[in-house]
C-alpha cells in the first residue's frame, strides 16, 4: 500500500477518529436535531405557556409546529437503531438522504398521531367536565392503563419489532419511498408501544421534565438486554404510581 | 464426584471403537438421566432446554408433567446464543457442564471417572466414512441388548442408514479458517469467524462464519425434518454434543493456524460476560467467558486429540483489511442491491444486481491502492422448511453442469436457525437471517473474465434438498458491499 500523502494535518490521528467516528455514526446529525429541539422545548418551558394549553391552536400551523417540534425532541433518540441501518444498507452517496427520508416517515407518523390524540382530548373536553374527576384519579386511569399496557402481547410484540430492518431499494424513486415506508412502519409500532405513556404525561403535566422522563423511561425499555421484560418489569411503578395518585386523590376529597 | 485436576482429553469418536467404552458409558449416562424429571437440572430434557425450548413443541412431552417455573426457565433456559461474538462461548460452557454431568453420572452408574466427550470431525478427508454418522449413534441395541439412547428416529433418513450425511460443501472449512478477524461487526461484511459483537443474543441474526458452515449446514444436514434442525430439539439427539465438540475444536483450530491474528476478542464486555448453568451436583453457577478462553488451564483442563490445520500449507486467503491512512479501522460500503425481495422454493431463482461506482470509503481506499474485499449479503431471510438448504452461485452460466457451476460457487446459505429467527416473537421481531458471503476471489475472477457486465451480476439461488421437501423462503434483499 501507498505511503499516505503528506498533508500531516487531514491525517492526523484526532482527523482521522472523528472521520472514522462520522463514517461510523451517520445518525450523528439526527441526534444533534434533536437537541436542538430540546433546547427549543426547554426554552418554551420558561417562556411560553404549557404544551397541552396549545391544543385550541392544534389547527394552526404552530400548534403543529410546536407538536413537530416535541416529537422531534422525545421519538428521534429512541430511533437511533433503525436511522443506522437505514445509512448501512443504503448507497453511500445517498445515505444522509435516505436518514431523512425515513424521519420524514417517523416524524410525519408521529406529529399526525399525537395531534389526533390532542384533538380528540379537545374534543372529550366537554364530556369531561360534564363528568366531574378530580385530576389524582385522572392520572391513576391513565397509570393504571399504562401499566396494564406494559403487560399486553400486543406491546411486547411491538417492542419485539421496533429495530426490524425492512429491505431497502438502492436507489430511484423506489429506494425513497422505501426509506419513508420503513419510517411509518417503525412509527406505526413505537407509537404502539407508548401511547399510554404520551397521554400519561400529558395529564401528569406538558412539562419538558416529564417529557423528559417519559424518553428516558421509552429508551431504557429498547435499549436495555431484555426489552420485553424491561417492559413488564416498568409496570410496577406505573401501577404504584397509580395507587399513590389515588390516594392523594381520595385524600384531597376527604379534605376538601 | 470430587474433581479430577487430570487434563481430559476428548477423542475422534472415528478413532474409537463402535462400542468403545467412551460411547457405551454415553449411551448409559444419556439412558439414565433421560429417566429424570424435566424439573431435575441434570435431566436430558432440563439440559436440552437449556438450549431452546417451545411450549407445545416438545416432541417428548408427557401430559401433566410439571415444568419448572417461569422465573426458572427465564433465567436458564432458551440460552444458547447465536449470530453472536458470545456463539462459541456460551457453547463451551454449555458443553462443559454437560460432559461434567455425564460424567458424575457414569461413575454413579459404576463407570470410570474423568469421562471426556467425544468429538466428530466430518471434515476429515483422511478418512473416508467421516460424513457417515458413527455406528453407535445408528446402531438398535447397545452390546448389552438394551435399547440404543443414542439412536434417534428423528434425524435425515441417510443418517440411520449410514449413509454420508450432506456433502463436501457442508463440511468446508476453507471459508471459516481463513478469516482473519473473530468478531466483525459493521454491517456488510458478515460476523467474522465468531461472530459480531452484540448483547445477550438468543435469536440467529448476522452469523459468523462457523456458526455458517459447517455448525449450520451439519445441523441441517443431520436434522433432516427432524430434532437436529430445530433449536428447541436439537440438543435431544445425542450427535449433538459430538457435533458442538466438533465446532468447539475448530475454534481452537483456527486460534493455532496464525496464533499471530486469530486472537480472541480482548473487550471487557465479551470477557466480562457471564451466563446462568447448573453444575454436575444441580447447584447453579455462572462462569464468566474469561475462564473458557484457555481450555487447558483450570477449571476447563481439557484437550482434543487432533487439533492439527486441515488447511495446512493453504495460506489465509484473504487478510483483513488495513485501513486507509485516515480510517481507523475499515468501512464497509454497499455498491448494489436487488430492489424487491425473492421468492425461494425448491428449485432455482435467479436475481441480477447492478455494481453502482463506490463514492465513499471504497472509493478512497481504491484510490490509496488498498486491496478489497467483497461481501455478498443476504439479508432478512425469513420463512420455513427448506431444510436442504441453498447454494448461491454468481454468474453461474444458463445450463451449466455441477462441474461448470462448481466454479461461480459464492457459498452456501444455510437454513438452520430460519425458523426461530423469523418468529414475530423473537428478541429482534422475526427479522429473519442475516448471511454474508466473501465472494473476493469470485468477482475478481469474474471481472477477469471476457463478457463481464457490472451492470448484470446474476445471482442464482439453487436448493440443495429434495424436490418434495416443503419451502417458503424469503430473501428481503441481495447486496454487495466493498471493504
């Protein structure tokens, strides 16, 4: 082989790691969005009413926005796995593209089913407050049915297919439509697995924090040697969390 | 059984007797703990379990019998690792405690202690019975007129008639020898000899080449429709502990071939791993796989009678790649791909891919003048039966004999493990099998030749069982990646 060419600087072994690193971790920009939109989040947080307050302006574009903005924040880190072998198995020419491509499908999924879910909670609005429920017992139904969640075969089957690779076309207007369809399916079963969680949090509170939590929570559970039983094991908390809200909530009752 | 410190030495089980006393104290201690509970950690069942086991798919089930419990069975049962750095470990270990058991059960029966397992080298071209299942495995009756424990019906029919079970391309061992590296794992270039570096990995995936050729062809090839081709069987033949002895050598093998660069991974992640067993008294341990690294020192001490290189005076065909000057290690670059997914049945298919020009990692690495290597992909196999499995040729001419074909050979893309890696419930959601084929030495001959067309590479799937067998196979996609 060659003596390399004498540009000591482009060679250098700090050049030669974060090349290899970049070559290594295509989705590195992905992550970087998605701190961005935390950043954004957070700053909403000091600046800017409550997420959930934006559900009258749900039918505008920056009620859309702001959803974007969320899913972009809390679903991207969890999608890391299938945004990787989207890069490997893709041409190399068009690997950043196919990335976004699939976002586009994993992004576009996730913004349309949480704004659904806003609207049909704007919608219940009336018929909840027709049904009087003090929030502790609002959040213990909902904890309650997260943690039963945690236990169904659907979950764990979903779980099971969140890293599934599909097969990719190399290139043509195939190949992007199969990187958008993989982003769809793979939204299709995230959003499977943490429904019950997006609405927990929103009834615990819009708060970056809790969303925060909710990731981290979400990330553990794909993340670790034994996701499905990582699952199951999370529906203790969940269902403590549900006695402890009912109990405060019988508690304010009583003193109130 | 107080333990013995001497250095067991496992033995050809061709160069043994039919009944020499190794096997006809196998077929004794295997009869008696078949007697055993499937609840007793030392039972045949208990141990079989340890590898896979389906609820409903026990083929020797008895109605009623109690199963140990759910926490019991999650932490020891459906262990066996594959399409993993931790594929050959896990099976020494396994192993080992296997041969402690038999052994602490022959000297309960009135045998000689420090019983060693017997291995099967298939691939030995010195002896010509060697793809022949051994005579004790196939026999009726044992000398004493008992029953055989070690003749199974359940196996390819060949094998109780003692035929040869499969055939040269199942026992090649030039394709795993000559890899370079033990674990491999970025995507495209296959799983090294051992395997890719993963977590806790029961479900098949990216295979090293081993666990390929010949540990999944001879599962197969044994199997047939039978117990030898399923993970939640396969250890309730007893061949399949002379088999992994087998597979369990040949990483020994390849260690002293180049003692230089076939080093085993040296990460704390793959040392530092450990697994759940039950040792020969039924206590549970759980070894690390930094004590199974040197099989010779405590507490493994043991050795294979014949550890000598069959590729010896063939030199390792193809190095790892060198990195280029601004990579660290090299990158793997995909240059074609099929754009829909095949059908496989029991005859032949054919797809085409067209070699786009490298732009990335490949390009430059061809610019420095670096040697490259190429890896054939098959990707998301998923689907049932198909038990012969396929050979997959490139280029192969329309019409050509065995002889002709012989020449475009890729290699083999075995089905073992199809079944369990394409089950939706599975760790990875039934994404079936990943195989990666080094076709270095293909292409470039290939390229070589007058008529060569990069924009026609055809790839021919051609199924090496029985016309009858049932066989729904499919191929997600075909690539072909530089490194």
């Amino acid at each position: 082989m060659p003596d390399p060419p004498t540009t000591p600087f482009l060679f250098s072994p700090a050049i030669r790691s974060v090349r290899s690193f970049i070559w290594r971790h295509p989705e590195w920009w992905s992550v970087g969005l998605s701190v961005v939109a935390w950043l954004v989040l957070t700053w909403h947080a000091f600046t800017a009413p409550a997420m959930h307050d934006h559900g009258m302006g749900l039918i505008s574009w920056a009620g859309v926005g702001d959803v974007t903005v969320m899913v972009v924040a809390m679903m991207v880190p969890l999608a890391l796995v299938p945004l990787r072998l989207t890069a490997f198995r893709s041409l190399w020419a068009r690997r950043h593209a196919a990335m976004a491509q699939y976002l586009l499908g994993y992004v576009g999924v996730w913004t349309l089913s949480v704004n659904a879910a806003l609207i049909a909670q704007m919608a219940m609005r009336s018929w909840l407050r027709a049904v009087p429920m003090p929030q502790g017992f609002r959040l213990a139904v909902v904890c309650a049915v997260a943690a039963a969640w945690q236990l169904t075969p659907i979950k764990q089957r979903a779980l099971r297919a969140c890293h599934q690779p599909l097969p990719l076309a190399p290139a043509g207007w195939r190949a992007r439509g199969d990187c958008v369809r993989y982003g769809i399916v793979n939204a299709a079963v995230c959003v499977t697995t943490m429904w019950p969680l997006m609405v927990m949090s929103w009834v615990l509170s819009a708060h970056v924090a809790t969303m925060g939590a909710v990731t981290l929570v979400c990330a553990i559970e794909r993340y670790t040697r034994f996701p499905t039983r990582t699952a199951r094991k999370l529906a203790l908390p969940l269902a403590a969390l549900a006695g402890a809200s009912t109990v405060m909530a019988v508690i304010g009752l009583l003193t109130s | 059984m107080p333990d013995d410190d001497s250095l067991k030495i496992r033995k050809d089980v061709w160069r043994l007797a039919t009944w020499d006393p190794v096997l006809d104290w196998y077929a004794r201690a295997v009869a008696d703990m078949q007697t055993r509970p499937i609840t007793d950690p030392t039972s045949w069942r208990y141990q079989a379990a340890v590898h896979d086991y389906v609820v409903g798919r026990d083929p020797i089930a008895r109605a009623g019998e109690k199963l140990p419990s759910t926490a019991e069975q999650q932490k020891f049962w459906r262990q066996c690792q594959h399409g993993s750095w931790f594929f050959l470990p896990w099976h020494r270990w396994y192993l080992w405690y296997f041969e402690r058991i038999v052994a602490a059960t022959i000297v309960k029966l009135g045998g000689p202690t420090a019983w060693a397992l017997p291995y099967w080298n298939y691939s030995d071209e010195r002896n010509p019975d060697a793809l022949k299942l051994p005579p004790a495995f196939r026999a009726t009756t044992m000398p004493d007129g008992r029953p055989n424990s070690l003749l199974v019906a359940e196996r390819a029919p060949a094998c109780n008639l003692g035929q040869a079970v499969g055939d040269a391309l199942d026992i090649d061992l030039r394709r795993c020898l000559t890899e370079d590296m033990f674990s491999v794992t970025v995507f495209g270039r296959g799983g090294g000899f051992g395997g890719p570096s993963t977590g806790f990995h029961h479900s098949p995936g990216t295979t090293g080449s081993l666990e390929a050729t010949p540990h999944g062809s001879m599962h197969s090839a044994v199997g047939g429709d039978g117990w030898m081709s399923a993970f939640n069987t396969a250890a309730l033949d007893p061949i399949f502990w002379l088999h992994h002895a087998n597979i369990d050598r040949l990483w020994e093998v390849w260690r002293r071939r180049d003692p230089a660069r076939h080093t085993n991974p040296t990460e704390r992640d793959w040392l530092t791993m450990t697994f759940d067993f039950h040792d020969a008294a039924g206590a549970v341990v759980t070894p690390s796989i930094e004590q199974v690294v040197d099989m010779t020192a405590a507490p493994l001490r043991y050795t294979y009678e014949d550890m000598s290189d069959p590729l010896a005076g063939v030199p390792p065909r193809l190095r790892a790649p060198r990195p280029l000057p601004m990579e660290v290690s090299p990158m793997p670059e995909m240059v074609a791909a099929t754009s829909r997914p095949l059908t496989l049945g029991t005859g032949t298919t054919t797809s085409a891919l067209s070699i786009q020009a490298p732009t990335g990692p490949a390009r430059l690495r061809s610019a420095a003048g670096a040697a490259r290597t190429i890896y054939l992909n098959l990707e998301n196999v998923t689907g049932a039966g198909a038990v012969g499995g396929y050979a997959v040729y490139l280029n192969a001419p329309p019409g050509a004999s065995a002889s002709q074909r012989a020449d475009h050979l890729a290699g083999l893309l075995p089905t073992f493990g199809l079944a369990e890696a394409s089950r939706p419930d599975n760790e990875h959601g039934g994404s079936g099998l990943q195989i990666a084929l080094n076709v270095t030495d293909l292409v470039s001959r290939l390229e070589a030749q007058p008529g060569w067309d990069s924009n026609r590479l055809t790839v021919e799937f051609v199924y090496r069982g029985a016309p009858t067998d049932a066989a729904t196979i499919q191929v997600g996609r075909v690539s072909l990646y530089y490194a």
